[in-house]
C-alpha cells in the first residue's frame, strides 16, 4: 500500500533534501556556494582604512559564533562619497551567494554606485531566528548579529546611516520583517519577496515608522499566500494591512498603475503615513515561490513560476531611493 504525504511534510522533505545535496556537492567540490568574483582595486574609506571593490567574503564574530558574509563594493567606490547599503537575505538552507544570484542585486549596485550585501544564517541548514515557525533557528540572535553588522559597516565602509536597507526572501523575508520591528532605528526601509512572517518574543513594535515594499505569488506552494495556521503564518494581505497601521496611513489601499508590460500583477499601496513611511503591496497571480526578475536555482516543478516580465529588485530600488530614514520629529 503506498501512503501520500501531506503537502506541508513534502516541502519540509525537499527542503531538507536539497539542502543535504548542495552540502554533499560543496565537499566534493562540484558546488562551491561561497563564490568571489574578480576585485578590483583598494581605496581609502571615510575615516581611514582601505576597502578592497568587487565581490569577496568576509566574516565577523557576534555572539560567540563566526558569521558571514557575502559583500559587493562598486567599482566607483571612493571612500569619500557615503553610499547607500541594501542586504538581502537569503531563504531556509541557502547561502548568500545563492540569493546574489536569485535576486540580481549586485549588477543594480554597480549601475547604481551602492554596497550590497548578503548575509548567512546559521545551522544546517541555514536560517534566520525570524520567528516561531519550524523553518527558523530560535537559539541563535541574529538582531544581535544584525546590530553588530551595522556597527562593522560604520567603521569599514563609507557608507550613509540614513540609508541602509533591508531585503529578504522567504525565511530572509521573515527576518527582514523582525529586523524592521527591533532595528527600525538603523534602518530606512525594507523590501520582502515571499517573506515567511511568524510571530516572536516581544512583538512587533518599531520605535518609528518604515516603509515596506512586498511581493508575493497567490500559487506560492511553500509560504501560502492565504496563510499557514500550522507554521504560524498570518495571510499575507493581513500582514500588510498591520505594516500599514503601525505605520499610521490613513489613505488606501488604492490601485497602483503598472507598465502595460507587466502581466499577471495586481499592486497596491498605503498612502499619507508617518513619516512618509507608506506601504507597497504586489501580487502575482499565478505566481510561486521565487524572486520575480531572479534566477532560480530550484526546479519549478517545486517552486511553481517564476515572473519574468519583471524584476522585483529594480522595483525595491526605486521605491528605497524615495525613502531615506526622515528623522523622528
């Protein structure tokens, strides 16, 4: 008699499965996750120092652990001129180069003249401590560990503190989301694809108001987009409506106009909110779990589609340079 898993036990088995291959395929070498590409030349950093351009990982100490990181400098780097910072987080068993790859970021930092970073949980596989949901670690801080970041950023790189950003994908976009509630005092604004939202200790209470940009997929079969009672995922629309009152909008949701180019997309915003801290919803109908515009690294067969007509990265860009942290009155 052959027996038919549930739906939710199946994405766990798989998750895992990958996760085991892409780890047996680093040791034999076949895949190497911590990729570098060429750098390029050392300048001098705001204050001193020399900062080596191009794509490298790092590594900083926080918490008694060894964490990295994977961070692109531009080449127009001139460690006089303070730039802005966008990290993206990577999903449950990633790495940051996967989500380098995923969200094509680092060629709209070079356009663009910004730092990007991607940094790694913790664990095998990795993840981020986002909240209560069996995809997240829940004894490592990794706001610590974010908070320690910051402070390493201030003192290597020239960088603009009302202008460091945060995105994230699925596990990623859960913790971007804690990030936002505990650390929106160091952070303009945040940009979650997928975002797998559980509650954690404390709750979510930001000690100012930030913008939020999403998206996600109505046929996303890993972080359903109408919610998961047993991981502790809310619906995602509630999700937003609760980002947009705690960010005190009083106009929306109102229909936001798209390009006739893109198909297949309903968007939506909050508008007149504290401290211009309006809220950007877009859904993609017919969509799955992966970053629009991205590459995938995972099959569809198990992700279901991806938006190609897109690129949510450019989107979160545009939206992030109209939202520098305006100061608390």
């Amino acid at each position: 008699m052959s027996t038919i898993l549930p739906m939710r036990h199946v994405k766990v088995k798989w998750v895992w499965i990958s996760s085991l291959l892409t780890m047996l395929l680093t040791v034999l070498g076949v895949v190497n996750p911590i990729h570098a590409q060429p750098v390029h030349h050392a300048r001098s950093v705001c204050g001193g120092g020399m900062v080596t351009t191009g794509t490298h990982y790092e590594s900083l100490l926080s918490g008694g652990l060894t964490r990295h990181y994977l961070v692109h400098i531009p080449a127009a780097y001139d460690g006089h001129t303070p730039l802005s910072v966008v990290l993206s987080l990577h999903g449950f068993a990633s790495y940051g180069a996967d989500q380098e790859k995923w969200s094509q970021w680092t060629p709209i930092a070079d356009r663009e003249n910004f730092i990007v970073v991607y940094p790694e949980g913790t664990g095998l596989p990795l993840q981020w401590n986002a909240g209560n949901s069996s995809y997240m670690n829940k004894t490592v801080d990794d706001v610590a560990f974010f908070t320690d970041l910051f402070d390493h950023f201030d003192t290597t790189y020239c960088i603009d503190d009302a202008r460091i950003f945060v995105t994230g994908f699925s596990n990623g976009g859960g913790m971007t989301n804690r990030l936002a509630c505990e650390l929106s005092g160091r952070i303009a604004a945040i940009g979650t694809v997928s975002g797998a939202y559980s509650p954690f200790a404390g709750g979510c209470t930001p000690v100012r108001p930030i913008p939020v940009i999403t998206f996600h997929g109505d046929a996303d079969p890993i972080v359903n987009y109408n919610g998961d009672a047993n991981q502790n995922f809310p619906p995602i629309k509630d999700w937003v409506a609760n980002w947009a009152q705690r960010n005190g909008c009083k106009q929306g949701p109102e229909t936001i106009a798209l390009p006739d180019a893109i198909t297949d997309v309903t968007a939506i915003a909050y508008h007149d909110c504290q401290l211009n801290a309006e809220v950007q919803f877009y859904t993609i109908h017919g969509g799955g779990h992966s970053w629009p515009g991205g590459m995938p690294t995972v099959p569809a067969q198990i992700i279901g589609k991806t938006a190609s007509d897109f690129n949510a990265s450019e989107i979160m860009w545009t939206f992030f340079q109209q939202h520098g942290m305006t100061p608390l009155p």
